[in-house]
C-alpha cells in the first residue's frame, strides 16, 4: 500500500481546492482530509478525501458537477506522482464532529 509524503498531501489539497472554488468561489469555504490510498476491490488504490463544507449552503451543490471533480484533478495529481484515483466525501462541517454522522455513535 502506498503511503503520501506530506507534499503530497497538501498538494491535493492544492489541486482539489482550485477546481472547487473555480466553480464555488465566494460561496463556500472547503476544508479538507485526505488520508493515504486504501485498496480498492478491484485490486487498484483509491485516496479517500475528505471535503468539510464551510460557511456554505451545502444545498446548493451540483452533485453532476461535483461528480467530475475526480476527472478534472487526476493530470494534475499524476504530476505529485499520485497515481491513486481520488474519492470524495462531501460532509458539512457541522456534522463532521457528529458521532452518528457515520452511525458509530448512540442514539
């Protein structure tokens, strides 16, 4: 399994925050979580990331824009020598501390 340098991590962060805000500028503020590839089951590596929406209506989202955030970033991300395709989770941040967001927590 392949494990990011520090570089990495905060160039994806990079890459994935200028695709964002050249669609949501001024709307949104996004932070994010990337962690290192996990296998996926078809034997390649994904990069689960995940994107804290603040001070936004997540509402407003387009689910068929964001959909191709993937496509869009992957050249640039190749060029980090980040060959894993990314995975994203779009969460507002008020319900990240949220211990049922992920139903782990008691009701």
């Amino acid at each position: 399994m392949t494990t990011l340098e520090q570089y990495q991590i905060d160039g994806i962060a990079e890459i994935v925050k200028a695709d964002l805000d050249q669609r949501f500028a001024g709307e949104f503020e996004f932070k994010f979580i990337v962690s290192d590839p996990v296998p996926s089951v078809y034997g390649d590596e994904y990069i689960p990331i995940i994107v804290l929406v603040v001070n936004g209506n997540g509402e407003i989202l387009d689910p068929n824009w964001l959909n191709g955030v993937g496509r869009r970033v992957r050249p640039n991300l190749h060029k980090l020598g980040v060959s894993a395709s990314p995975s994203f989770r779009y969460v507002d941040e008020s319900e990240w501390f949220d211990p049922n967001y992920f139903g782990d927590g008691e009701e």
